[in-house]
C-alpha cells in the first residue's frame, strides 16, 4: 500500500477514527479528574570543603566534593535521613515509605543536591522536603567527622528553601489530553488498517483494480429513491444519475471502437448488484442518442425487465425461441426514442440450454442487423451458467459491480468464468457507489427548469404497440426518427430465426 492507499482507508473508516480519537480523550480526561492530585516540593543544598582557602587546596577540595556528592544522594533515601526527618515533624509514616516520595539528584560535575517530595498535601510535602534537607545536613557531618575528633571536612547548607507549591504536578491535564489524542489516533488508524486488510468487499475503483485491469466504464452513485423511481426517464436529464448514465453509454462507445460488438451482455457476479437496472437505463441512453435499440430479457430465472417499464411478459424471448411467435409480434416498442423491448417470456424449466442453443445464435444475429445496439439482461454469473453461456453469443460483456455487496474473490471468479468462454468483456461498472467519502462518485451540474414533466412507466408503456406485419409496408431498418412508433419492425431482415 502506498500513501495514497492509506489515506484512502482512512478516509473510509473515519468514523472508527474519530471514535477512538474521541475515546482516548474522555479516557485521559477521566484519569486525570479521578487521580488524586500530588504535589511536589523542592529544596537543594550546596556541597563545600572546609579549607583554609588556598588554590591548590580549593581544586582538591573541589574534585573531593564532586566524588562525594554521588554518595550523599544515594544517602538520602537511607533511613538514617528520613527517620530523623519523620520524627522531628511526628508523622504517622515509615522511612520505606517515605522513600517511595522522595527523589534525590545531582547533576553531572556539581556539587548541588536537589531533594524533591511528592505528596498529596502541599504543606506536607513542603515540610517533608525540608525537614529531609536538614536531615542530611547532619547526617553529613557526622558520616564523615573524623574518627579522631574535630569538625567535619564537609559542609552542606540549604541554598534553596522548599516552598509549598501553588499546583499540583500531577495529574498534568494538558499532557494526558495529548497522550490519549495520540493514542488514540494511533488505535483508531491501526484498527481502521486491520480492518481495511479484512474486508475483501469492492467498495471503488481502488480496490476494483487490486482484482483486474478490465476499463472502469462507469460508476454509477447510490441513489436512495432508485428502488422507487429506477428508471432514467425517472429524473431530471441534468441530474448526477442521468449523467452517470450518458457516460457509461460514452465510454462504452468508446470501448466498443475496435471491435465494433453490436449486442452487449450485462450482468453481475451475484443478484442484487443492479445489472438489470443499468441494462435498462444504458438501453434508454442509447435510444436517446438516435440508435435504434432492442432491450431483451435474458434473465429466465428472475425477468425484471417488463416489470420496469411495465410491459407484458408472458409472451417474449421463449416465445420466439421455440417459435411459437414470429419475432415481429414480440417485440414491444417504449418510450418516445427508437427503443424495442423483448421480454423474457415463459420461464422455462431449462434455460441455460435455451440461451445456449443455436435458435439463440441465430436470434442475436438477427436482432444485431436490424437495430443499431442490442442490449441483452442476463443472470448473474457465479449461481447460474446462463450468462457465460450467452456471452458465447454476444459481441461484448459489460459486467456490473456492486459496490459494497461484492468480495473480490467473487469478482475474480466472474471474470475467470468470462476468461474460460472467451467472452470479450468490455469493461465494468460500479454501482451504488457512495456519494461522500474516499470513493465518492458524482458529477458536478448545473440543474436547469424542464420544460415538461417526465412521464412515468405507465404513461411510456401505454405507446401505441408496434404494427402488425401487412399492415404498412416493412421499411429497410427501424427508424431512428420521432415516428418510429409508426413504423414496422424489419421483418425481412428477422421474421423467423
């Protein structure tokens, strides 16, 4: 992973980074208003030789001093300070623990003591501090008075007093808040990385190409109201989603340049990814680009195509397939564009075979010399057989990806069983992309007054039916202008397959 990754993952779990950052905060803030607040005070004591002042005398007495101080600091902890210090102030207390509150040092090459006392009561610690300071003061002089009588070579004398502190020096607020926001950032980054590896789920084009270098044809941005209103027609033509559609139907023309596929194949790894959705809405781009266009439901298991855009069923795909009905008969004209819609028909007991057979072959081949596109719904790849073997009949595959809905070993199975047939596989598309976050997909437009509400399923499929054979003369190809709903599908071209 590199930055850029990183920065994506944290993006997308930001609340898991927020929430532990918040965490760490009320944590330290809680410790620090629970802890019981400790005081510290301080003295420091002065390390001379007595001497009669000459300068040879003073560098001895100098380096003397110097190698004594280290002892003396170790001698402050010793009960032979501390007790006398406990019982000149009468405390209730033992030499060891008042040990555990006291703190000796000495920096390097002087002869200063610093004697530090932690406490809870400010005057105590002030008095302890003190009264551990003069302690030593005699301690000294009687260690190193000599043997033989006489005053002591050393001398040790208070230069700072100990003063009762005006605040506690612990709990220190500010630095725990800085602690546990650190803390916390780090946990909610480290949880959010752990968590990013465990999830195999394709969220955006990042983690669609970790599986494959197929083109991103489109993404497709989650719509709340898409499960009510799904269709294009159902929005306004400026709004993201009818963009994001007029793009996918551009880049897939661009695709499509070198191998010039007349029939395309969308469909999914799994139900539930919307490959009937953008079948539909790219069919209804197409058409409203001037193509003539044949929308088929090849979904024999689970047809939602004629729910769509309220059409009938019963009679379609396996009607024609076992010529029960001439082509011409089936096929059932939508909208005001140059759009037909073949339904799926019956749903038969055996459908992979029915898609695979040669009546099938022959249909698309028809369909493709008759209209400009065919777009073909087809089952998902990983339940069912059906699509990869349909995809033998097609010119391209168009596969939809739902974002947060699919693994991405699951999208590597659907490619591999595409790769197996041979299938021509134009690219993909991820849908129900987020609009917020790391992997938002949206466009930028400029919303603009319609000049005339859009229609709804009911009224696009109450369009006049396409013309019965004998009734006007069969033109060449379907029309691609305004009065294609009164023209004759080309049954010279496909009346029976």
């Amino acid at each position: 992973m590199n930055l850029s990754d990183y920065v994506r993952v944290l993006r997308r779990n930001w609340i898991v980074v927020v929430a532990t950052t918040l965490g760490g905060l009320l944590l330290a803030g809680a410790m620090s208003a629970l802890l019981t607040p400790t005081y510290t005070s301080q003295t420091q004591l002065f390390v001379a030789i007595q001497s009669s002042g000459s300068v040879q005398e003073l560098q001895q007495g100098n380096t003397f001093s110097q190698a004594r101080v280290q002892s003396y600091v170790k001698t402050v902890g010793s009960p032979v300070v501390l007790q006398p210090a406990l019982d000149a102030l009468g405390l209730d207390m033992t030499a060891s623990e008042l040990a555990r509150k006291v703190t000796a040092t000495t920096d390097l090459d002087t002869v200063l003591i610093s004697i530090s006392v932690k406490d809870t009561s400010p005057a105590q610690a002030t008095a302890l501090a003190q009264g551990i300071g003069n302690s030593l003061i005699r301690a000294v002089d009687e260690l190193e008075r000599p043997k033989t009588g006489g005053t002591s070579p050393v001398r040790l004398s208070v230069i700072t007093p100990a003063t009762v502190p005006s605040a506690p020096s612990a709990p220190n607020t500010q630095l725990n808040l800085v602690l546990g926001l650190l803390i916390g950032l780090g946990f909610g980054a480290a949880l959010a990385i752990v968590r990013s590896s465990l999830d195999s789920r394709i969220v955006g084009e990042s983690d669609l190409r970790h599986v494959t270098d197929v083109p991103l044809l489109g993404g497709i941005a989650f719509d709340p109201e898409a499960a009510r209103t799904p269709l294009l027609t159902h929005t306004k033509p400026q709004s993201p989603r009818a963009e994001s559609f007029r793009q996918l139907r551009t880049n897939l023309q661009f695709a499509n340049v070198a191998v010039q596929a007349k029939s395309v194949l969308v469909t999914s790894s799994l139900p539930g990814e919307g490959k009937s959705t953008t079948a539909v809405n790219l069919a209804i781009a197409l058409a409203q680009a001037g193509q003539a266009v044949c929308l088929v439901d090849a979904d024999l298991r689970r047809p939602m195509i004629s729910e769509y855009l309220g059409l009938e069923r019963n009679a379609g795909l396996t009607t024609a397939l076992v010529g029960d009905a001439d082509i011409n008969e089936l096929l059932q004209p939508w909208g005001d564009d140059n759009l037909y819609i073949l339904t799926s028909g019956r749903i038969p007991p055996n459908p992979s075979e029915l898609l695979g057979s040669a009546e099938m072959r022959n249909l698309v081949s028809g369909l493709e010399q008759a209209f400009d596109t065919v777009i073909i719904d087809a089952p998902p790849l990983l339940p069912v057989t059906d699509a990869a073997v349909l995809s033998q009949h097609v010119g391209g595959v168009v596969l939809v990806v739902g974002s947060q809905k699919l693994k991405r070993q699951d999208l590597q199975r659907s490619l591999h069983a595409l790769e197996m047939v041979e299938s021509n596989v134009l690219g993909t598309v991820l849908n129900r992309l987020p609009t917020k976050g790391a992997d938002a997909y949206a466009y930028t437009y400029y919303s603009q007054p319609e000049s005339s509400p859009q229609k709804t399923t009911s009224e696009y499929a109450a369009a006049p039916q396409v013309l019965r054979s004998g009734e006007q003369e069969a033109p060449d190809r379907v029309s691609s202008k305004a009065g294609r709903r009164a023209t004759l599908f080309p049954a010279d071209r496909v009346s029976k397959f």
